[in-house]
C-alpha cells in the first residue's frame, strides 16, 4: 500500500495512504488516461508492434451531418427517412439559411 508524506515541522513520518489520498491518485490517473487515449485516437502514435499509425481521422461534425442530409435527400434512405424529427429539423434550417 502507498505511503502518505507527512511534514512534520521539518520532521518527515509517512503513514498508511488516507481515503482522501487514493481518491484524488485513482482520479488523477482516470484523467490522465482519458487525455491519452483521446490523443491516441486523434492525433495518433506509431505502434511498434503491428508497424502501423493508430490515428484515426474523423470529419468535422458538421460536415457529417451535411453528408447525412444529403445521402437522405436523394433517397439513399429512403423516403420514410424524409419524415423523421432530425431531417425534418435539419430540413428547416437549410432552407431557412441556404449556403452562399
């Protein structure tokens, strides 16, 4: 088990890790591990092992969305598709904001 480091006046003790102390290491290392794989997953690292990058490279939101729209616009969903909540929204906001 960890050791906390009390200072004592100058004087060190350790003692057992407190409750406190291993919820704020488990948190750290949580963090820790999110940030690395989200980098992992976007900005990638050379894996040794198989030879190969790990990046993984997504299109901006918005431009997913759009290529959704438009397969569902000529009908590669088909027509029931067209009467769906999220189309019907997305319909509305480009035909009351059409691009330049």
């Amino acid at each position: 088990m960890a050791k906390d480091i009390i200072d004592n006046n100058g004087s060190i003790t350790l003692q057992n890790e407190s409750t406190e102390s291993v919820n704020t290491r488990t948190a750290y290392k949580n963090t820790k591990a999110a940030v690395k794989y989200k980098v992992d997953r976007t900005a990638g690292f050379y894996d040794e092992s198989t030879n190969q990058n790990t990046k993984t490279i997504y299109g901006q939101i918005s431009d997913q969305l759009d290529m959704l729209y438009k397969d569902i616009e000529s009908g590669k969903f088909g027509d029931t598709a067209k009467t769906g909540a999220w189309y019907t929204h997305i319909k509305s906001v480009k035909d009351n904001n059409p691009k330049g």
